[in-house]
C-alpha cells in the first residue's frame, strides 16, 4: 500500500453553478465505501442559510479518475450517467454536494428534505412542504435568473422584494466553494483518507463500517443491496418511517445467529464460518435480501398490532428480535401471532432493564429464545422470560418523545383514530409519516394545546397538554383555537367524533371554551389514563394463558384406549 499522494493535491474553488452541473450531469460521483446520504431537512437548511449569510460551508476532497456509464442515485435524483474519463469521485462532501444538487432541482422537491424555498419578507431559508406562498420563492428558481423574472410576472404583489431576489440570485450562482482535487490510484489510500477524516470529532458507526467492510469492487455496486437501500424500500413501502442503518444490521445478523454483537469482519468469511450461523453458505447480498424480507414482515407485523411508525416503536430491539421471528417463521398461524402481539407490548412495557446488559443484553437473550423450526415454543419463551416481572404503565405526567413510555402512549392515541380538526376526516398513516419524514421523534406530530409559559410549571410534561395532529407544523404550535370552533362544513355529528378522536369529552370540551387551561388538562389527564388502560389491556392480555395453538396439542384418545383393554 502507498504511504501517502504521490501527488500533492491541486486547491482550487468551484463556483456553485459548476458544481451541481457537474453533479447534474454525472460528472460527480459517490465512492461505494462512502456511508449513505444522512442529513435531515434541517441540517440542509442550515447549509443554504449559512450561503444566503455567505459564511463559509467547509472545502470539498475530490478524487479524479475514470467512471463507468451507469445509473445513478444522488438523493432524490435519479439520472443515467455517461462513462467519463475524468471524474470527481467525492471523498469528504458528499452531505453537501448531494443537498445542493437537489435543493436546487426542481425534481428534488419529490423529497420534502429538499423542498425549500427562500422567504422574501424574513429573509430566510424554509420548507415549502407546507405553503404556495408567493412570497417564498423555490430555491430550484431562486437559482435561474429566467425562472426570477418569470416568478414576478406571475406574483406582481411581491414586487418590491424584486431587486433583493435578483441579488441573491446572483450570490447563489456566484457563490464559491474550496475544493482539493487528488489523482490516486491506490483505493486504499482512499478509504484511509475517507476512515480518518469521518472519524475526526465522531467515529463510524457499527452499520457503516459494516458496510465498507463488505462493499465489493466498485463495479458490482448498481447489482448490491446496501443497508441504506433496506432501509429505503422499508420506508417506501409502508411508510414506517426510516428506519436507521444499524438497527438494519442488527436485523441481519440477527437472522443469521443469535448473538448480534459477533465480530463482523468474518461475517461473511469463507475460511472462517462461524459454526452457530444458521445460513452459513449464502454470500453478503443473499443474506441482505432474505434480511430485507425479514424485516419487511416484521414491520408489516407491528403496524398490525398497533405501531404505525418507527417513531412510535418503543425500543427498536424489539425490531432486531420480530425479524428474527420472522426470518424463521415467515407465516406464522393467527393463534402464535395472537401470542407474539401479546409478548411485544409486554416486552415494551417492561423495556430492557429487565436483562443484565441493558439493550444489548435484551437482544441477545431474546435472540436466543427463537429457535428454527419450533414456532410455538421459540414464543412461548419469548413471553416465559417476561414472566414474572413487575410493569409500569407509562407515566402521563411526564411526557418526552424520545421515552418509551410517551411512544407507547401515542399508540394508544393513534388507536382512537385521531381526527383532523380542519376537515373531520380521520388522519392516515401518509400524514403521519410526512410529518415525521427525518425525524426521530414524534414531536412535529403531537403539538402542544398551550404554550409552556402560559401554564404552570407542573403541568408543562402532562400528556394531556398534547395533541396528535399529524401535520406539518412547527412543534411549538398551540392547538387549542383548531378545537375549540367546529368549521362551518364539518357536521355536528363528525365534530364531537373529533373531539372524542382526540380524547376530549364534553366535559373538557367546556373546560377549553371557557379558557380554563389547568381544568382542562386535569379533565383529560383522567380520561388518557383511562384510554392507555385500555388500550395496553387489549393489547397485553393480561390475564389469558399463554398456552400454545390448540392444533399443536397432543390430546390422549382416552376412549381409544379403553375400547383397547375391553377387547
């Protein structure tokens, strides 16, 4: 292996415009070892403020060398590119490079992370998911001068914001970004450089060294699953939310043995096989794609039982754990899916501090308990190893989207259908997931009824104090006025169907119209901790036998018998 360039690598700039025509035209090209695109819409956002505030956005690491024709993914883009001889493969700014590219194409708004636009009157970068607002301008026309003039034609009201959009027009073309361009033939020098400046400040997660680690040559890379993509198709295809890389991972090793903190160098290691893999002759992509499947059934699972988000999952081992189920025992008869919906709110409930080793120690304790071949025994342990253990319901008083305890809550809000209360219609899982897209917690869906300061301190946590209204709104957002007139053309009838959607009563409702916000909180408090209870009490069965199906009991003939010995 080289010890370092043999090159000094050239400094140079590029202007934004040449940037994502490079990109654009497939002349910008991502290295298969590099980790998947991860930034929030927030995190793009800030990116093109700090450029609107013409600070600084960091230098770019630019590899040049030859690229095949292919099809390429960049994003929410996707666009054939051509063989070139000299491309830049991006060693260090690939987060940047792959959200100014989209954010400033049109087709990049078909991904809300990229849908942003530029207010006029504030004189600041925004989501335009929400609004037409002719005064927020996209930022994919903000970017051609042609598509400006055009604009103002179109919104005469908004013309004397004119020459401050022209302005900024001009700065976004203009705009320059450092970058260092290096020729190096030796990959490994590559992905030293890539490995050390991505674990300057924080390290690789286990996910993605997982992932460079079983890569493959650059050429296989359009034919090779990747934990990213799992994750895509998972989300695409029922909108649970994204679930992250190394949950993914875990979910396949977990398919494949038990014990999901083994040494992933030899996962797939010919000369070293691991003698308590299950699947021990299939190769990497086999084993994502049966893992993919896996965790597609496990995910259908769990909305079926009352989890519609990964937001709302309570802790995503218990995800590592249904894959598993499920990696075995792809079908499993009604009766054992009764039991394995039962052992999942239980587990939630009593969370991981039962197991020695916390989280991990659940994993893996739980993974052993699954065995090939024996369905009903493999959840009849599931459910033995909770026996026993004293649960908690879930404190109402103290509310924080990132606890279990509030996730297991809101699922017993979703439970009851919430309601909007603009329409009266029942709100589907799309809003749900658009209004949680990149988001790890549920808080964009559950704003608050009353500003914090304007309530007592005390109350400020109470469940009571929030609402499932999943639109896009900013998380600080009071609901209270959305609930306290019916719209003109929702009936009275759909009206009080919202109210109690929202587990408002008539008694709260009165509380909410006559202003009295320590009242109402107090009122619907009692009425949440009499929807939780029974919520968790359907779902829990607490009470019934864990028995197994009854076609999987062996009954004696007794008369049989007895007709034996008379003979």
């Amino acid at each position: 292996m080289s010890s370092g360039f043999e090159t000094r690598p050239g400094a140079t700039t590029l202007g934004l415009d040449d940037l994502v025509e490079l990109a654009w035209n497939g002349h910008i090209r991502v290295p298969h070892f590099q980790r998947g695109f991860r930034w929030t819409r927030h995190d793009v956002m800030r990116l093109f403020d700090s450029i609107v505030k013409r600070y600084p956005v960091g230098s770019l690491l630019l590899w040049r060398r030859p690229a095949p024709a292919q099809r390429l993914t960049l994003g929410a883009l996707q666009f054939d590119a051509p063989e070139v001889d000299q491309a830049l493969w991006v060693v260090d700014g690939q987060q940047r490079i792959t959200s100014l590219a989209n954010a400033l194409h049109p087709d990049g708004a078909r991904d809300s992370r990229f849908n942003l636009g530029y207010d006029l009157r504030d004189d600041r970068i925004v989501n335009r998911t929400a609004t037409d607002d002719p005064y927020v301008i996209p930022l994919p026309t903000l970017f051609d001068l042609a598509k400006v003039l055009d604009w103002f034609a179109t919104h005469p009201e908004v013309g004397d914001y004119r020459s401050r959009a022209f302005e900024l027009a001009k700065h976004l073309r203009q705009f320059s970004i450092p970058a260092y361009q290096v020729v190096q033939d030796d990959t490994l020098v590559l992905r030293d450089i890539f490995d050390r400046m991505n674990n300057y400040g924080k390290r690789l997660s286990r996910a993605e060294v997982f992932s460079a680690l079983t890569a493959g040559r650059e050429s296989d890379v359009e034919h090779t699953l990747a934990l990213d993509q799992i994750a895509d198709h998972v989300e695409e295809q029922f909108g649970f939310g994204r679930v992250d890389a190394d949950t993914v991972l875990r979910a396949i090793l977990a398919r494949r043995g038990p014990d999901v903190q083994r040494e992933i160098r030899l996962e797939f290691d010919d000369d070293n096989r691991r003698g308590d893999l299950e699947f021990r002759n299939e190769d990497r992509d086999s084993a994502f794609a049966a893992g993919e499947q896996a965790l597609i059934r496990a995910v259908h699972f769990l909305q079926s039982v009352g989890v519609p988000h990964v937001a709302l999952l309570a802790y995503r081992y218990l995800l590592v754990v249904l894959t598993r189920v499920f990696a075995h025992h792809p079908e499993p008869d009604p009766a054992n899916l009764r039991l394995l919906a039962r052992w999942y709110w239980r587990a939630a409930l009593l969370g991981p501090e039962i197991f020695k080793g916390g989280t991990t120690g659940a994993m893996r304790i739980l993974c052993t308990r699954v065995r090939p071949g024996d369905l009903s025994g493999s959840i009849g342990a599931l459910l033995e190893v909770l026996d026993g253990h004293q649960v908690t319901l879930p404190e109402l008083g103290r509310f924080r989207t990132n606890e279990a305890s509030a996730k297991i809550i809101l699922c017993s809000w979703w439970d009851l259908g919430p309601r909007s209360p603009d329409t009266g219609a029942p709100f589907e899982l799309p809003a749900l997931t658009e209004a949680l897209i990149d988001r790890a917690t549920a808080a964009d869906a559950v704003p608050v009824f009353f500003a914090r300061r304007s309530i007592p301190e005390s109350y400020r946590l109470w469940a009571a104090n929030r609402a499932l209204v999943p639109v896009l709104t900013e998380p600080t957002t009071e609901v209270s006025g959305a609930f306290l007139q019916r719209p003109f053309d929702v009936p009275e009838d759909t009206w009080t169907q919202v109210l109690r959607s929202h587990a408002i009563s008539a008694e709260s409702e009165c509380q909410l119209a006559a202003g009295d916000a320590v009242a109402f909180l107090k009122s619907r408090q009692a009425d949440l901790q009499d929807v939780l209870e029974a919520f968790l009490q359907r779902k829990c069965e607490w009470g019934f036998e864990d028995t197994p199906p009854l076609h999987e009991l062996i009954i004696e003939d007794l008369d049989g018998e007895g007709d034996d010995d008379a003979a």
